[in-house]
C-alpha cells in the first residue's frame, strides 16, 4: 500500500465528511453529528488548519484528523494555550489496520514541529495512553467544574510545561453542536437507518479496537 498523509484540501472536503459519517454512524448514539462538526469547524476561529490532515491509500483518502485551539488556565488566571484533536476518523473497510494510529503518530510529530505546548483530548485511555497520553490529573488539570474525568487526557509536547501549578481545561466552543442544524446537515448524505451498530459488550470491544 502507497500510504500518504498530507493536509486536506477544499476536494477532499466531503469525502472527510462522508468518511467521519461512516465511522461515526450508530456508535456512541443513534446516527452520530461528528461530520457536521467536521463541516462547520474549518471556518471557526479556533481551527488549526496546518493540523488538518487526511490519510490517502493509493490516492483515495480513508482517514483524518483535525485540530482546535483550546486551552487551560491556573488559579492566578493565567492562560496556557494547548489544542486538542476530534474527530478523527478511519472509513469502516479500513479500520484495525494501524491507520488510526499512524495518522495520530504523524500529527503529534507535526504538533510538536510547530511549538505547540501540549495535547488535551476526551478520549478512553486504552486508546490513547500508547501515544504518551496520561491522565490530566497527573498534571493537576481539571475540566472547568473542577473535577478529573477519566477520559481527560494530556500529553506533554514541552515538558513540564504545566509544573508547579493547577489548572482548568476548557475546549472551543466549537465542539457546542446545534443539533437540528446537524440533522439537517445529515439530510445531504445518503439516508442511513438509526439504531445502536453494537450491544454493550461489542461496543466496549469496537471502542478498544477502533485505533488500532
């Protein structure tokens, strides 16, 4: 396989959509709204479009990733800027093949290129702790109702970088989806049924294995 990544570009637009749809769909709840989000967040303030990246196998693209500003801030108000990735999508067919993880792989890489201070994303540990994740509480970064979710996770691209203070996460207020614009939004894609794609035990083994 002739593997690319690369930025995506305004023809890879629906196809990024199309493919975060399918690998979206009927997971986490009936349909899913993660393609409206990919849609909308391209002209958001806190889009990171050096970060906007798609995975082409043999020139057709079946993955990607995006990435937003965000941030956290300590008890003085101080503000660090961090960033934070989501959604980031592998089309079905190509799925438990190391895609996922060679496109996060290659996107920490161009982060730290960059300068950026550090990664923070909502995410199950199995998934991401193999990249250098770790739990926010670690570092003594809370979400902003102060408490230390098990899926808030952090990975240092300067180290230290948060030493000897504590802090509150908050995310761009672009991940705040209208959810009757998404629905319309879905209405230009092929009609799809609603249901659950797993019962509980099978979607505790698809999440597991959705990155690898």
């Amino acid at each position: 396989m002739n593997i690319v990544i690369r930025n995506e570009n305004v023809s890879d637009h629906r196809k990024f959509e199309d493919i975060t749809r399918k690998a979206f769909w009927n997971i986490y709840v009936p349909g899913c709204n993660e393609h409206y989000l990919a849609h909308i967040v391209r002209n958001h303030k806190d889009f990171i479009s050096d970060l906007d990246l798609v995975v082409a196998i043999n020139e057709k693209v079946v993955g990607n990733i995006m990435f937003m500003k965000s941030y956290v801030k300590n008890e003085k108000d101080e503000i660090l800027e961090t960033i934070t990735f989501g959604p980031v999508s592998v089309h079905p067919s190509y799925q438990k093949q190391g895609i996922g993880s060679t496109l996060i792989r290659k996107s920490i890489e161009k982060a730290k290129e960059n300068n950026y201070k550090a990664i923070i994303i909502n995410g199950h540990p199995h998934n991401y702790c193999k990249f250098g994740f770790k739990s926010s509480k670690d570092f003594s970064i809370s979400n902003k109702e102060g408490k230390y979710p098990y899926s808030l996770l952090v990975l240092e691209l300067e180290n230290g970088v948060f030493k000897n203070n504590s802090w509150k996460y908050y995310d761009s207020e672009a991940y705040n989806i209208d959810g009757k614009k998404a629905e319309e939004f879905d209405k230009l894609f092929t009609n799809k049924e609603k249901g659950y794609r797993y019962s509980q035990e099978e979607f505790s083994i698809a999440y597991r294995a959705y990155l690898e």
